[in-house]
C-alpha cells in the first residue's frame, strides 16, 4: 500500500515515515507542502491522501488557519478528480467551546471563530462530494521532532531553565503522533481490503488531563530520569494559568467509533509520554558520550 502525506517535517510524518520503516507492507510518499496536483497523483497513484492537522488554529495567525483550508480545499478538488481517497486530521480545537460530556463523531464542530469556521466547511465540503474519506479529529498531538510535535520543545524549555505557562482550567487528551500513526496505517489497510467504514472518526489519548497537569508530570518525570543519570539540572518551573474562571473547558473525544469499527484503542498519553522521555534520555546520552569522544 502507498501513501501520500503532505506537509513534509509535520511530527505526524515524521512517525508515519519511522513506522512504514519497520513495516514492508506500506510505501510512503512525502510531500512538500499541501499543494499536490491531480497530475500528480496520477503519477504516484497512492492508496491515499494524508493531511496532517494544523496543530491549534486557535492560536495562530487566522491568515495561516485560511491558508491551511484553502490547501485542503485543492487538495480535495485534485482527490475528487483521481478518485483518491483523502484523510484529514483535524485539531480538537475546532470544538472551541468545549462539551460538558465526550464528544461524539457525529457532532460537528460550531467554532465561533471566523477562520475555524472556514475549515469547518472544508469538512463540510469533503463530506458532501467525495464519498472516500476520513476526517480524523485528534487531541492535542506530541512528540519529540517535527513541527508542531509540542513534547520535544517543551522538555527543551524545562532544560533550559524556562518557566512554563499552561492552562489549568483547560481539558482536553493529549495523542500521541506514533500513536496516530499506527491507527491511520492500520485503518488504510483494512480498507484498501475492502472495508467501507469511511467518514468521520475521533482518535486521542486516555485519560482526560489539563495542560498544566500534563506539563507537570512531563516536569516530574524528566526531574527523575535526569536525576537517576547523575545529571545536575535544574529544570524551569510549570506555572499555572486560568482562562475560564466561571469552570473548565471540557474538549474531550469519544473514541468509541473508531475501536468499534477498525478494532483501534487509544493509548495511555502517560505511557507514551514515559516512553518518549526514555528515547530522549537516551539520545541525550549517547550524544554526549559522542561529544566526550570527539574532544579527546
């Protein structure tokens, strides 16, 4: 199976290209940017089209958020003109609002920001005219490399001795891009075998968590393996921030659909989080190890 992932140096690609590495059933394709022609895709000719999620809209300049749609929007034209199928990840931000309870599939985000209602109907669009697609709504996604991969800066601010602000009145489930990764190969597989459970599908992390609460047990955590190497670092300290002072706002997605039809689970954020932590203790060390050997 080949697939095609634009938007090359994304964390999501990143995991994509790591995982089809281990694989020799799959074949990736990157590209660029989001500009992929159908000319193009008749060259290529990739069991399908996968746009990684413009990681929180909510905060960046609404000209990129626009620009992102627009991309998307050729990017379907050019789907719908080679029958390729499309997957689209999307952030959970979208639901900008918040939900007391989880959030269904079936509910679709009402952003009263103008330009995240502009990609609100780049999915309305997707829906109604190509019949082959996933749109893919994620929670906050992390990493250690990549763009937007949120993980890998954070623990190079605490090294660095940075403070760090995050909302403690904010709800939401942290996803792992290795994480996604896995889950969209594995859903692309089962229906390049003739599964036609295409449409819309929410995919994160358990245990839902504010980003406070997430940025302190990455703190503590990096705190512990630092210190059991015998390293001396005094890490920045996690300050807590309020936005919402009435209660919480809840962002958390009911992930029941996608186990029930492709048989995929969420993962444990702490595991993943924990796991990440050992790969970047590692590295760490065997680059300084690298580092001793050069200057003798």
């Amino acid at each position: 199976m080949k697939l095609m992932v634009l938007d090359a140096g994304h964390c999501l690609n990143l995991s994509l290209a790591r995982l089809v590495h281990r694989r020799g059933d799959t074949e990736l394709v990157i590209e660029p940017g989001l500009g992929v022609d159908a000319q193009r895709l008749r060259e290529e000719a990739p069991a399908a089209v996968i746009v990684p999620p413009l990681a929180a809209p909510m905060e960046i300049e609404p000209a990129a958020v626009v620009a992102h749609g627009e991309g998307v929007d050729a990017c379907l034209e050019a789907c719908r003109e080679t029958d390729t199928p499309l997957v689209w990840c999307v952030s959970d931000q979208l639901y900008q609002d918040g939900f007391d309870i989880p959030i269904d599939e079936d509910v679709i985000p009402a952003p009263r920001d103008e330009s995240l209602r502009r990609l609100i109907a780049v999915g309305n669009h997707i829906r109604e005219s190509h019949p082959r697609h996933l749109i893919v709504r994620l929670g906050p996604l992390f990493a250690l490399e990549g763009s937007h991969a949120w993980l890998g800066s954070l623990i190079d601010r605490l090294v660095a001795g940075e403070e760090v602000r995050a909302a403690q009145d904010i709800i939401f489930c942290p996803t792992s891009a290795d994480a996604v990764a896995m889950a969209l190969v594995g859903m692309l597989q089962q229906l390049q075998c003739g599964s036609e459970a295409w449409g819309a599908y929410h995919l994160a992390g358990t245990e839902p968590v504010s980003a406070f609460t997430f940025t302190s047990m990455v703190r503590t955590q990096l705190a512990i393996r630092l210190e059991g190497a015998g390293e001396q670092v005094t890490l920045g300290k996690v300050k807590p921030l309020k936005h919402h002072h009435d209660q919480p706002l809840r962002r958390v997605l009911n992930c029941r659909r996608v186990l029930g039809a492709f048989g995929v689970h969420q993962k444990p954020w702490r595991l993943e989080v924990e796991r990440l932590l050992d790969e970047w203790c590692l590295a760490r060390g065997a680059k300084e190890e690298e580092d001793d050997a050069s200057s003798c």
